[in-house]
C-alpha cells in the first residue's frame, strides 16, 4: 500500500489456484468429511474436506439445521442466501465469493464453500480504511446483495492482493439494511467498470440465467427487490449513502 491508502499496484482479479467450475464441481459431487467446527463462528460452520477422485479442497460446510435464528430473517434460509450471493458474484466477475454450492452434507443439506487461503499478515483496519478498488467493487456488490453484515472478519485478502469476502447468510432481504464497514465512496460516482457490471446483472436478473436461479433461493419479492437495487445504482449513479433509519455499521466491526 502507499502513503495515502492506494494498492501499489491495481490488484485485478487474480488467478485462482483451482478452476472455479472445477471447485463447482468438487463441492457439488465430493465426498464431504468434517474436520472441526470453527469456534468464532456464529451459525454452525464446519471446516470440511471434500474429495473425488484425485481432486480434494477444503471447504466451509453450514447445514441449514446448525443456522442460529434471526429475528429479521426467515428461519432456514441462510445457506440459500449464501449461495445466491455466490451466483450473483460469479455475474460480476469480481469473483468477490469463493465458489458455493447448496447440497447434501453430513448434518443434511446446508451451503458448502471453497475455502480460500487468507493472507494473515494484512492488517484489516489498515485494509478496511483503504481505497483498495477490490474493496471498491465489493461495496458496489454488497449494495446490489443488501448484505447486512460486511464487518472486517469477513474480509479475506489473499497473498496476491485478491480480497474475497464472505459469510453472505444475511443478505437479500426486501428491506434496506445495507450494513457495512466500506462507506468511503459513499455518494461517489460509480466507476464505469461499476456500470457495465450492474448492466449486465440488470439483464441477467431480467431474463437470464441468474434470474431464474435466484427465483430457486430467494423469495419473488426478494428477486424483485434485488432487480430494484439494481437500477437504483443505475439512476443515480452513485455508491449508496449510508441509512439514518438503522445501524449502517455492523457491530462489533471486525
Ligand atoms: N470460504 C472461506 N475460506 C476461508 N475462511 C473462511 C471461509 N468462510 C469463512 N471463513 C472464516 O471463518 C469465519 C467464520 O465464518 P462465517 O462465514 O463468518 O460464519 P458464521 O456465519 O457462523 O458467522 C470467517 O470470519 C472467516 O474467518
Ligand atoms: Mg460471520
């Protein structure tokens, strides 16, 4: 990073050691055997392995049963949420969510995620306060996912500068709640990059395939509401500002 917060370089999306429809694939049709259970976590979040053949990974695995209920979200749909956050990600092409799947698993079915080796040296205040244009990317997605828990946990910067984020169960609900820790281009203008991106959601979401799979995980009202979002971004062409009407920072922040 340099003096005034700005990458050194302008980390693009990285290669991924794994192919993504590769690791789509042995999430989807591996043998998942659980290795621990991550203690930080708030839902039940198993720390997996998942084989075939002579492919294996690691991988997050949160069965729907182990999800902790929400007052504000409807019981049992977090793990949909995740993946819906993934499809509307693999979109973008900012490959902002490591590849998820929803399937099967030892404790029934639930979301089942690659994980993604983080680079633990980075400092995650210094990071989250920075213009990183990773970051700036995902607080366009976040705007379009609603997602109401970006804290700094839930940053994954990897050692090429790639910044993945996850824990999306919170996100796609009909009412605003964006809550956030990345507010610095709050009111600025969308890059073009931003725009084209969000164009081609709007007609994914309109009549393509991300539409149709979002009508399996969400609620109809929840579809409508993301292609709202969406062209809300467009019209006004800014990064949203952050609400007076609920906390727009997650608490605790990290
Ligand atoms: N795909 C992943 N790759 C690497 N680490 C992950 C991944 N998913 C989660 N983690 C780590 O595990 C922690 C807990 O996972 P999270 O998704 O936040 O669970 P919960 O829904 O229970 O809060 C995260 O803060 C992060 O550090
Ligand atoms: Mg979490």
């Amino acid at each position: 990073m340099t003096a005034d917060g700005e990458p050194a370089v302008s980390a693009g999306p990285a290669a991924p050691a794994m192919d993504d429809a590769t690791a789509l694939r042995l999430l989807r049709e591996g043998r998942l055997e659980v290795a621990g259970r991550l203690v930080e976590a708030s839902n039940m979040t198993l720390y997996c392995t998942v084989r075939l053949g002579d492919l294996s990974a690691a991988c997050v695995y949160k069965p729907v049963r182990g999800e902790r209920p929400l007052w504000d979200f409807p019981d049992g749909t977090l793990a949909a949420r995740e993946v819906a956050a993934f499809e509307v990600s693999a979109v973008t092409g900012w490959r902002i969510v490591p590849p998820t799947v929803y399937r099967d698993g030892p404790f029934g079915p639930g979301m089942c995620q690659l994980w993604v080796d983080a680079d633990d040296e980075v400092d995650l205040i210094a990071l989250i306060r920075s213009r990183h244009p990773g970051l700036r990317r995902m607080a366009v997605f976040d705007a379009v996912v609603n997602n109401a828990d970006r804290k700094g946990g839930h940053l994954l910067p990897l050692t090429d500068g790639h910044i993945h984020g996850v824990d999306h169960g919170v996100c796609f609900s009909d009412e605003d709640k964006l809550r956030t820790v990345l507010w610095q281009w709050r009111g600025k203008q969308l890059p073009r990059e931003a725009v084209n991106v969000l164009n081609r959601l709007n007609r994914e979401l309109e009549n393509g395939r991300l539409g149709r799979r979002l009508r399996e995980l969400l609620t109809l009202s929840e579809l409508a509401t993301t292609q709202a979002r969406v062209a809300r971004l467009l019209e006004t062409g800014v990064h949203p500002n952050p609400s007076e009407d609920w906390p727009a920072i997650p608490w605790p922040p990290i």
